[in-house]
C-alpha cells in the first residue's frame, strides 16, 4: 500500500514504499508479487542479459564474435531485494523500529541510509550493441556491514535543528553523486579470419560515472517517501 497524505508514518510504511519503488524502477527482478514487474526481464535485450553470444560478418573473410559474461546482469529474485533492504536496514538499527512512528529527523535518516543502499543495488545498464539504458538490480552478493557506503549517525530522539536538516540534505546528494551507478556491460571480442590462421583479441569496457541527471533522478524518487 502507498503512503497517503496525512498518514501517520510507521518505519515499515517507509520499507514497504521503498520495496514498491526499487521493484517498479527495475528491469531485471522476477518472481515478485507483481505480475508487471515480473513481466519486464522479458523485454530486456538478449545483448545485455548474461551470458550472450553473437557473431558477426563484417565482409568475407573476418568474423567478429561478441561473447558477454558479465555476472551482475542477470535476472534477479524478488527475495534477494527483500533479504537486501532487511539485512541493509538491520546492520543499520532501523528494521529493529520498524513499528516505531518516524520523527521528521528520522525520516531525513531514512532518506540517507536508503540512498547509501540505492546507490549500491540500482545501476543504469547500457551496451554499445543496443540504444537507450535499462535499470538493474544488482545481482552480487552484497555484505550489508561492510560493502555500503556510511552515513553518519543521527540521534532521533533529540529535537530537529535547521542545521541538522543542511547537513542531512547535503549528505544526501553526497551519497547520490559519489557512486558509480552507470554499468556498461562488458564483453570480449575474438576475431576470425579465413585468410590466415585465426587471431583473437579480448577487451572489456569500464563502468562509466553516473551522470547528475541520474543522481537527481533518484534524489527525487526518494522525496515522495
């Protein structure tokens, strides 16, 4: 269920919302309770989905063979976001108040542990074979007390200050635009030639740093939590 103006917020309306969100924004998760989410892996381009395969003929006598095997772009389950979000929100002391009602300082911590956690398993996937990006969920195995990037500490039982919302704000954006979110998918190239023996040459492309767009894209998301 969404959250509605005027609601009395719980933690767990504020997990639920952010479940709902990472799997509405994601091309790649399966298996959760949303057949329209579900039903996006499907028109993923092949040429992103690992592993991949093509060859082609670029005259008579070359062959060039793309060979994609890239582990963090494939299909992800439903119960890894969910076992994500809840093992990312224990390490960090908020599932344990998950009925608690959320203080307006408490929802600014909200926001920076979510953008620590987005900025880590959400990442824009593109590919010198196919147009446009697609949003994945990261496949790796994440460790939710070492491999997130830190927040510091906010107390939210003390009264809000204005300073404490400059300073939640300002690390917000820090978090958005330090990450690499960009994802260029990676593949080998050999060549074949039938002119002489066979040679083949392997290379792989680097992720590319995500733009400002897409940091402000998702700083807005989070702002209708």
């Amino acid at each position: 269920m969404s959250i509605v103006q005027g609601q009395e917020l719980t933690y767990q309306d504020l997990i639920n919302d952010t479940l709902n969100y990472i799997i509405s924004v994601c091309d790649n998760i399966v298996n959760s309770p949303n057949a329209t989410v579900n039903a996006r892996w499907a028109s993923v381009p092949a040429q992103i989905k690992s592993p991949y395969t093509y060859t082609a003929s670029s005259d008579s006598v070359a062959n060039f063979k793309y060979v994609l095997n890239d582990s963090v772009l494939t299909s992800v389950d439903y119960s890894k976001v969910v076992n994500d979000l809840n093992g990312f929100l224990q390490a960090r002391g908020i599932l344990a108040k998950a009925n608690m009602v959320v203080t307006t300082k408490g929802l600014l911590n909200y926001w920076n542990n979510i953008s620590s956690f987005t900025a880590k398993t959400i990442m824009f996937v593109c590919s010198n074979l196919i147009s446009g990006t697609y949003t994945f969920y990261n496949a790796a195995s994440i460790n939710p007390n070492t491999d997130y990037q830190t927040v510091p500490f906010v107390d939210d039982t003390v009264a809000l200050t204005t300073t404490n919302v400059t300073d939640s704000m300002n690390n917000l954006m820090e978090t958005l635009n330090k990450t690499t979110r960009s994802h260029h998918a990676r593949y080998s190239l050999t060549m074949t030639s039938s002119c002489s023996s066979s040679s083949s040459s392997s290379s792989s492309s680097s992720s590319s740093s995500s733009s400002s767009s897409s940091s402000s894209s998702l700083f807005i998301a989070y702002m209708r939590i």
